[in-house]
C-alpha cells in the first residue's frame, strides 16, 4: 500500500505540557525529543526492526536541506531569538558528526526531525510576504497588519476569528505554517520513494500526527541557557572553530605520478564550500597531503621484489602532492582578494597501517568472500585511531563502499592516500555580535568628545 497520511489533530498544550518559563531545560528538551520520537515511530503499522545505515554524505544533505527549509519559515524568530537558533544549529551539526548514524540501527532520521520540531516549536513561523511590512509606508495588507501588531502578543487565549482576518485567523495560520515546516522536513527526510518510508516496513501504513495546535508562544529574546549542550558566552565574542574536515583521496594505483591535477579536486571542494556556506568567515586551511604505506617493487637478480626503500618513496611522494598542493591553493588565493586573508599551512605524512607482505594476499578476499564484513570491523577497530584522525573515517561501515574498495587490500591501504583538509574559521554571527559591540564602542567615543 501507500504511504497514507492521517492528519491527527494533537492538542498539544492540553496533552503535553512543558513548563514554559523552562522550555529549553535539559529534562524539558529529553522529554520533548522522546515524546516526538513516540509519536513518528508509533505512525508505523509495521515499524522496521532495524533503521538502515546512513553514508554521511547523505547525511549531510539530509541536514542541509532540514536546515534551509527551517530558516526559510523562521527567518525572523531566529532574528528575534539568535540564541535559540545558534543552539539549534550546534544540535544539528553534533547529529552530522555521530558515527552512530553510520551504523545499521541508528534513529537519526528521526533525531534530525525531532531536534527541529523541539526548536522551532515554541517560535512564531513567518507570515509570508511581511518580513520588511512597514505600517503605513507599505501598501495596505489586513495579514501583514495583524502580523505587526500581534506578533509580540499572548495568543493562547484569543479564540478563532470568523469572517474578516484578523487575531484569531492570525493565530490558525501561524499553526498551518508551523505544520507545513513538519510536513516538508518529514517528506525531505523519511520518504525512501513516492510510497514506502525509511523507518516503516515496505508497504506499510502509516499515520502521523502533523497538526499541531500550537501558534508558538515565545518571543523576542527567548535565551535557552540552561541547555548543557551549548556553552554560549554571555558577552559577545569571536568563537574560532573547525568548520569542516574533508579527505580527498587521489590516485592510488597508479601512485608515481604526482601533479597540479591530482590538487584540483581539493581546489574545488575548498571553492564551493566557501560559496555555499555564506555564514561562515573561513580563515584558515590545513592541508595534509598523506601517502599509505604500500610497496613498491625492484628487479632483483631477475625476480621482482619488495623494494626496502619503499617507504622512503611513500613519504617523497606525500610531499611532492604538499608541493602542488601549496602551488595551486597560493595561487588561488593570490588571484582572489575575498580569500587573501586566509592562512594556509601544509604538511606531509605516511599515514595508515604498516605494510606486511602477507597483506599482498587480503587483495583477493571481497566481498564475496565469508566473513568479510566480519574482517572490515575487526581491520576497523585494530587502526581506528588512524582511520578517524588521519582518514576521517567515522566507522568500519565507511569501507563498505563498493565503488571504492573493492577488496581487503583496498580497504587498509586506500583511506590513507590524498589529502585531509581541515577547515577553520568563525560563524557569522559571533562576527556580528563582535562588529556590533565595537560600534557601539565607537559610539561612545563620539559621545565623549
């Protein structure tokens, strides 16, 4: 059967209550989770027994898109309340860096939906069109008007308005688009296709409570601190932080040549992720450019072996691909003036497990082989400070991937061969908030004189 969407009407303030002064309390925000988690996983009439695992680049889209549908409907809450929506953003990127969602079993569609739906409960939507709605300099809008004069105002009392707009279908609007945001992050994230959900057995019904009818009862400077997760400061200041980590492998096979074009995948990634991330000031990039220990090979009395200066080989290549990778990036930086005040340091390394010659055999145990998934995990757990630190592999899952290891041998060896591009920088707005007291500074100044 289809998917089959029952629209529940849930009285949420009658049925589930938070004690409003501590919405954002740690036992508020455990409970609130638990109870969302409840009511999407109850929708299933036959509920999988084990979530599929999810590679974190789609992982990361599923964030991306969650996040951009959010900040669409609730542009100016979160102007009204910056802190909310920073603690928002921190959940979201710790749900991104949980190796668990890797894992078969995780609930992370579900987090991911149940975090938002937390956050942007108790914040008032956006009426479409009245963002910069100025009364009386703007042409006349009963919606917008009605928005201006009752967005700072108690609603839970107001009763339904018949006939002209008004308080009262002010407030039934702010709850059908507070219901569309759930609807829209719930679609962008469970659907596995037109019909069938990630969570619920193929061809299963399912019904999910999405009226929620609550118009959001908090306002202009709602501060959630005594949320643990976050460590906001109370004065403004810059946070200097990592904003992203990468590994871009290049060629392993053929592993003698060494070029400009090996560096354009890094060049790349580098560009779009400062196009595509505006919040972000970057300042600085890391570069490691890493060779994996593997042989190379010599004519010895006619026989081909192991060279024993193989490793010597190994780490004049890494830092041949840091040479390039230093040529190409400064000149990319030279020819931009938004990127000349990014700092850029760059090393080489051998990185990964040692070679041994019985490994040589590994390159014909796949995944066809008994017990492969077995060996991957235990390969795993054996280099897994390597793994995470030096290849930015979350968990055994990550060497699964067919497309790029297609064997044992592959999948000790190949993480390690590319470069780790560490990304650093501030978010905009402790940027803001720096800009903003030195102004106010400045205004200060003047006063005196």
């Amino acid at each position: 059967m289809n998917v089959i969407y029952a629209l529940i009407i849930l009285l949420l303030t009658s049925t589930f209550s938070y004690a409003e002064p501590f919405y954002f309390s740690p036992q508020n925000k455990k409970t609130g989770l638990d109870y969302y988690k409840k009511i999407i996983y109850n929708g299933c009439s036959s509920l999988k027994a084990l979530q599929e695992p999810i590679p974190q680049e789609e992982m990361k889209k599923y964030v991306q898109q969650v996040r951009k549908l959010v900040n669409e409907d609730y542009s100016r809450a979160f102007k009204e309340n910056p802190l909310v929506k920073i603690a928002w953003e921190k959940d979201m990127e710790t749900l991104l860096k949980d190796s668990n969602c890797q894992r078969p079993g995780n609930d992370c569609r579900v987090r991911l939906i149940t975090v938002s739906l937390f956050y942007y409960q108790r914040l008032r939507p956006d009426i479409p069109g009245c963002q910069n709605y100025v009364s009386g300099k703007s042409p006349m809008n009963s919606q917008c008007e009605v928005e201006l004069k009752f967005r700072s105002k108690d609603l839970r009392s107001v009763p339904k308005n018949y006939g002209a707009y008004g308080i009262g279908t002010y407030k039934d609007e702010l709850t059908v688009i507070k219901n569309n945001t759930t609807l829209r992050t719930f679609q962008t994230v469970m659907y596995k296709d037109k019909s069938n959900l990630h969570i619920c057995q193929e061809d299963s019904r399912y019904k999910y409570g999405l009226n929620i009818n609550d118009p959001g009862l908090y306002y202009e400077g709602l501060n959630p601190e005594d949320d643990p997760a976050r460590r906001i400061p109370s004065d403004c200041m810059e946070d200097k932080m990592v904003l992203e980590q990468k590994f871009i492998p290049t060629d392993f096979e053929d592993r003698s040549s060494v070029g400009e074009d090996q560096v354009d995948p890094l060049k790349k990634y580098i560009e779009d992720y400062i196009k595509n991330n505006p919040e972000t000031i970057v300042t600085e990039l890391e570069v490691t450019a890493s060779s994996s220990k593997v042989p190379f090979y010599i004519m010895k009395d006619g026989k081909k072996v192991i060279d024993p200066d193989s490793q010597k080989k190994n780490a004049k290549l890494a830092q041949e691909r840091a040479f390039f990778a230093k040529k190409v990036l400064e000149k990319m930086k030279g020819a931009r003036s938004d990127y000349s005040k990014i700092e850029m340091s760059f090393k080489a390394t051998l990185a990964g497990p040692d070679f041994k010659p019985t490994d040589l055999n590994e390159r014909f145990v796949t995944r066809m082989t008994p017990g492969y998934l077995e060996r991957i995990e235990s390969l795993y757990k054996n280099h897994e400070k390597e793994y995470q630190n030096k290849a930015l592999k979350a968990a055994a899952y990550e060497l699964l991937d067919a497309d790029k290891f297609t064997n044992m041998y592959q999948a000790k060896f190949k993480p390690f061969q590319g470069f780790k591009l560490t990304i650093s920088g501030y978010k905009k707005e402790f940027m803001k908030c720096t800009e903003k007291a030195f102004k106010n500074k400045k205004s200060g100044s003047a006063t005196k004189q």
